[in-house]
C-alpha cells in the first residue's frame, strides 16, 4: 500500500521565485510542486554520490513522469525543472517528450494504425530503448527525435541534443509503457532512476484535454507554412471530442492507468491544477538508484 508523502517545510525564497518563473503557470499552482521537487532533488543528489567515482559517474538522474492524456505531465515537467534547479547547487536538467518516439505519420498510415496513434504500438520501441540505454551507460552526448504538435508528425532531421546533463525527465503517455515489468524487462530495465504518476479527477482532466487541443487547432489555423485547415470550430470541436472517447479514454484504461500501480510517486492534482496529495510506494523509490 502507498503511504502519505510528507510536505516539509515552507517554501523557501528561492522556490518562490523559480515558482513565479514558470512560463503559463500561477506562482501558488507552481509553488506546491515544491516538496515534490525536493524530495526528488535529495534522490538525485543521492544517487549521484553513489555513483560518484564509479562506472556510472556520467550517468544522469532519470525521472519517467506518466499519466492520462491532458493531465498535464508537460507543464509538470517545467515546474519540476524548474523548482530542482533553484536549490543551492543548481544542476542541469533536461526534459525529454515520449513524442518524440512515435513512429513517423507515414510509416503509421503504411501500418495502418494511424487511428492507434498514442497506443503502445504507435512508437518505435527500438529507438526509445536505444535512448534509455545510452542514457543509463552515460554517453557524452544523446540525441532524441523531435515531435511537432503543428504538422502532428516527427520534424525530419530535427533532434534535441542531450550533453551530460544531470537530471533528465522523461515525459509522456509512453512512460507508462516503459515503466512496466514486462517492458522494462526488455529494453528499459533500471533506466528510470524514479517514476512518478500524475492523476486528476476524469471531468477535469477531459476539459483540460477539449481546451488545449482546441488552442493547438487555433494556433494551427493560423499556420501559413503549414496546408490549409479544412475543418470549422464546431467540426475541429467534434472531431477532438471523439477522439477523447475513441482514443484517449481506451488507451488510458488499457495502457497507462493499470501502470499507476508501478510508479514510486503518485502525484494527485486538484482542479485548479495545484498538488493536492503526493503517495509514496512503500518499497521506497531508491531501490533503482544504484551504482550502475
């Protein structure tokens, strides 16, 4: 059974200003990520000095961050970046997107799982076990496929480029496929350093989902180097709602929710976006964070 995550102490003047320094997000939202960010910045820590020295001493922190679709795990992301570099030794952290695994909108169409886009077998297993590999052998340099939330397809030659970085936070749907037993097994066995799932309750998480699709088809209306969008509002409006009862709600109930049992932290959020509990496994989360 999980066990209450203690909050700690107040926010510190640091926290409070990297709280108000992310982009998108109300300070006091930002703020009571706080103690999630300590506690992971005290694993970090620990790990490093255990590695310290070792075969693994270039080898980053790696945190897997999942959940439903439109919970929110990109901008939790940013916050945690954010609050982890305000302490009193800053470190570098990069945030890597599952997006960028998915497998290209062509080869999907070939498949013919384009309506499967999201779902396990959309992303290219190979490569993301490829990428947490070199991470867990600490390579000097990581590159990772760049996904567009524009074309909704892989950017041809793009990557983001990963240079020794000391915590890297691996976000995504597909996290939640990576951090099971079966597939860990397989290609991510000890990649994730610690895991943390974010949850919220259905109604709110749906209209988060309607609302941020919704900005993307604005913004993608507007997009002059991009084809035209053929669709109105009300037929865009529709269209995405189908997809969350079609796709989202499937995919969450056979892929990620049954997941949330595998994750050192779950990490409940209340409407207005603000943690409201943090549950820890009872095995505690550094049984992963070893020398290797």
């Amino acid at each position: 059974m999980p066990t209450e995550f203690a909050t700690g102490a107040a926010p510190t003047p640091a926290e409070l200003d990297a709280a108000a320094a992310v982009d998108g997000v109300a300070p006091a939202v930002a703020v009571t990520y706080a103690p999630v960010a300590r506690h992971l910045t005290r694993l970090a820590e620990a790990a490093r000095a255990a590695r310290a020295g070792g075969a693994g001493a270039r080898r980053p922190f790696v945190i897997g961050l999942t959940g439903g679709v439109g919970v929110g795990k990109s901008v939790t992301a940013r916050i945690l970046a954010r609050l982890m570099d305000s302490g009193a030794a800053p470190c570098r952290i990069e945030i890597v997107a599952t997006d960028g695994f998915l497998l290209p909108a062509r080869e999907l169409r070939e498949r013919g799982i384009m309506h499967r886009k999201g779902f396990p077998e959309s992303y290219d297993l190979g490569r993301a076990g490829e990428f947490l590999d070199e991470l867990r052998r600490g390579a000097p340099e990581v590159r990772v496929p760049v996904y567009s939330h524009h074309s909704y397809d892989i950017v041809p030659d793009a990557a983001q480029h990963l240079r020794d970085p000391d915590v890297v936070l691996v976000e995504g749907v597909y996290v939640a496929t990576l951090m099971r037993p079966d597939t860990a097994e397989a290609v991510a066995e000890g990649a994730f350093d610690v895991t943390l799932y974010l949850d919220a309750a259905p109604d709110a998480v749906r209209a988060w989902y309607l609302d941020r699709a919704m900005q993307l088809i604005t913004e993608r209306m507007r997009e002059v180097t991009q084809p035209a969008w053929t669709m109105t509002r009300e037929e865009s409006r529709a269209m995405v709602e189908r997809v969350w009862e079609e796709v989202n709600i499937v995919n969450a109930r056979e892929n990620i929710v049954p997941s949330r049992g595998f994750a050192d932290l779950l990490v409940t959020k209340r409407d207005d976006h603000s943690v409201s509990s943090v549950r820890l496994r009872d095995h505690g989360p550094l049984r992963k964070g070893g020398t290797g």
